[in-house]
C-alpha cells in the first residue's frame, strides 16, 4: 500500500473534491502508477484531517471519474488507463523522451493501416446501397437478422457452430460481457474467474455489485481442483479465457479443456467464455463452449481482431435461450447496437475482408513477438510461440509489481502492474503485463523494450527516506 497523501495547498473548493483533484494531479504526473493501492479511507482521513465521510466521497468522486476502483477485501486502487471507463488514445511517440506506452492492450497495426483502406472501400460501397437510410432507423436490440446470421459465421471461425437466433449483436466484447452478466446474474452473486483477469470485469462487477472470487491457475489456465474447490462459494457462473489469456498469456490445452467443462457441469457452472485473441492462432483447442453446449455462453472478439473503433462484438447463447431477457439486458446500455458499425461488420465477415485482417494482424504480431525476443532475451518463455499482443513478464527477486512499474515509467516506458488484474482471494504475483501492439513502429515498441531492459538491470531503487 502507498504511503500517499494529497498536496492540498492551492485548491479551492469542497474538500472532497480538492482530494479528488489532487489524486488526478498526482496520477497525470506518474506520481501514483497504475495499480497502486491507495491508503483506507481511515488511514488516509487520519494524515489528512478529515472526516471518514469526506474521503469516502472524494474516493467515489474519483472512481466516477474513472481514475480508481475498488474491491470488497482488498482495497482501492489507481486505475490503469486500459480500463474501458478511461481509455485514452496512446500518446505519439515523439522523440527519444516521450513515454513508450506498452501499458495499453491494442492490436497491432501492419504496415499500410489495412483497416482504414478497407473501411473506405466499405463506406464507398454503402453511399451506393438502397438500405443505407434503413440502417438509420431504429433495430431490435438483438441485431438485424442479417447482422447476426453475420455474427454465427464470424464466430464458426472461432470453432463454434450457433444459428442466428442464439446471436446477440453487441456494441464491442465489453457489452457482451455486460448482456451475459446482466442475464446471468443478481446483485450480490458470486462470480468465478481466473486469479489473474482481464481488467474490464473487475470494473463490471463492480458496477453490477457481484462479488468476484479468483481461481488459481498455472501455465495452462485454470486448474480444475482449484475451480472445484471454488464452486463451494456457490457460484453459478465463471468467466474465462482460455485462449491467449489476458493477462497471462495462457492458451489451455484441450485436454485442460475437458476437464474444466466436466467440473463446469458437474456443479452447474453457466461458462462465458470470452476469446478476444483466438483467431490469432493457426490450431485452436476447441472453446469450451463446444463442450458444454448447454450452459456456454461465448464471446467472440472483433475489436482485438479487426478494428477497435468498429465497436462490434458476437455473444452466442445455447439454443432456447429466451431472447426477451437478453433483448432487455442488451437494450439497457445502448438501446441498440449502431447498425452502421455492425453493416460494416458484416460486410467484411461476407466478402473475405475480416479474414484478411485477421492473417495481416497475426503476422505483424509474431513479428513483434520475435523481436521481443531478441531485446528480453530468456525472459521471453521459450514455449511462447503463438503470436501475441501481450507478454507476460515475472519479474527478479527483489522486485514489487507496484515499484518496478513506477520505476519503469520513471525510464520512460508504460506497463501494467498485476494488481490491476488479480482477483481475491489471490496475491498479486511480482509481475507486469508488457503490451506488444500498441506502438504504432516497431522502432518504437524495440525502444520501449529496451527501457524495460535497462529498468530490470539497473534494480529497484532504493526507497526514499520518509522523515
């Protein structure tokens, strides 16, 4: 935990938002790193002089703001910036001392931006479509049926077979996310993931008032002794991803799979199985949806795979599913998803565009990934093959999560600390989650690695002296 204090000299207004404003100053400026762990509302009313009530509204005032969040348990951290509620664009990488942001889980951008030519390819087309002023008008919350018969044959590349009425059209894998838990899900369930979690869900809890518990894993994802020791919460549904892991990495073997499916059904887990990256891998396991087709509900990525301004993502549902919840529950966000985004959508799954993107995207990432490999060296597991957007790097003894991504900043570089990720009741490894894609050259991303470098060779700094 941070010895933090606000500096509170010069600001006006209530006191509450003077510590709000003050902890934003202090978080636009590196002084507090993503992943920090903020002092109690108690500790921190008693350095400052204030009530209890008084930190617990500038706590809540900066978590509106997107700038932390919290969790039953474990505390309140600083938010990091590839949490959706506060997702700016990466800073240009201009000149040796701007920040190298390797923080942000973008997709990598191949040479020519292919996206873009294709988008005005697409546009050109569509000024010419009769239906261009249908797509205006208001759709049903669940897609076109078009779009969703567009939906099934995105997500049969991912190795899962759905008819068009199991698919909802969603605004991005966020809002799939939110439709499942929302359906799935009461205030105050218990939701199972893996330890190490996608930092996106953390935030959705939250806001959905679920209680998360984590679940140990090890090289290959989940273990299935710790998921059957942790249906004894009486949890009912887990969230996963089994493919290319976020934050870890991971892709879970098929025989992993089956087990996990066979301690899924035994205890009557609803599976959502979210697979942002999948298609970034020649040979997939099947997804563990395909083995528990009637509670597996599936998450199929656009955003990570196409473009993420698209805004378009795939969530599948075992068939008889009723739609009128899901209907609701995708309404309540957005009301619809933009049929123009999703037109485009399925345009390119229908005319060969999506798989195009998705061979550049793969190729343009396991180039990175070989030159990650030759800056980090052995720090780069040998069995990591598969193209990636995202390592995950264990740090030397002697090292905290926490310090060494503020000392790495400090050298001009952004990662990720693991506390943004772990979910109680687990410790937050001594590791940080390095992001391959979002430098827009590969000039830039061998820059920032090499900051990385020289920020583990160089050692944690010694602690300054508190006097």
């Amino acid at each position: 935990m941070t010895s933090w204090t606000p500096q509170l000299r010069g600001r006006d207004g209530p006191l509450y938002r003077v510590i709000a404003d003050a902890l934003a100053a202090d978080i636009d400026e590196g002084r507090l790193a993503p992943g920090t762990r903020l002092p109690t509302h108690r500790e921190l009313a008693e350095k400052v002089g204030v009530t209890v009530g008084t930190v617990t509204r500038a706590y809540a005032e900066a978590e509106r703001r997107g700038l932390i969040g919290g969790e039953v348990g474990r505390g309140t951290f600083v938010r990091h910036r590839d949490a959706p509620r506060h997702l700016p664009a990466p800073a240009p990488d201009t000149g040796d001392d701007a920040l190298v942001e390797l923080g942000l889980n973008w997709p990598t951008t191949p040479p020519g931006d292919p996206a873009g030519t294709a988008l005005r390819k697409t546009l050109d087309a569509l000024q010419r479509s009769p239906r261009l002023s249908e797509l205006l008008d208001y759709q049903p919350p669940t897609g076109l049926l078009a779009h969703r018969e567009a939906g099934a044959a995105w997500l049969s590349r991912f190795g899962l077979e759905a008819a068009q009425e199991q698919v909802v059209v969603c605004s991005g894998g966020q809002h799939a996310m939110e439709v499942a838990l929302t359906a799935l899900t009461r205030p105050g369930d218990t939701v199972l993931a893996e330890a190490l979690t996608y930092p996106g869900l953390k935030v959705l809890a939250n806001r959905l008032h679920l209680h998360l518990h984590g679940v140990a894993m090890d090289e290959h994802g989940l273990k299935p002794d710790a998921l059957e020791a942790a249906c004894r919460t009486g949890a009912k549904v887990l969230f996963c991803l089994p493919n290319l892991q976020n934050p870890t990495g991971s892709v879970m073997p098929e025989e992993r799979r089956r087990r996990i499916a066979s301690v899924a059904r035994k205890h009557g887990l609803t599976v959502v199985e979210d697979d942002a990256y999948g298609l970034l891998l020649d040979r997939r396991p099947p997804p563990l949806c395909t083995l528990l087709p009637e509670s597996g509900w599936f998450i199929g990525g656009v955003s990570k795979l196409l473009a993420p301004g698209l805004r378009i993502g795939y969530l599948a549902v075992p068939a008889g599913t009723g739609t009128e919840r899901l209907a609701e529950t995708a309404a309540l966000a957005v009301r619809m998803t933009p049929p123009l985004m999703a037109e485009v959508a399925d345009r390119w799954v229908n005319d060969g565009t999506a798989d195009e993107l998705v061979v550049r995207r793969r190729r343009e990432a396991l180039e990175r990934l070989e030159l990650a490999r030759e800056v980090l060296g052995d720090r780069v597991p040998k069995s990591l093959r598969a193209p990636t957007y995202h390592l995950w790097l264990n740090l030397p003894t002697g090292w905290r999560a926490e310090s060494f991504t503020a000392q790495a900043r400090r050298h001009g570089v952004s990662v990720t600390s693991s506390e943004v990720f772990t979910v109680g009741p687990a410790t937050a490894p001594a590791a940080v989650r390095v992001c391959l894609g979002t430098p827009r050259t590969r000039a830039s991303l061998e820059k920032g690695l090499r900051r990385l470098c020289e920020t583990l060779e160089g050692g944690p700094e010694p602690l300054a002296s508190i006097v």
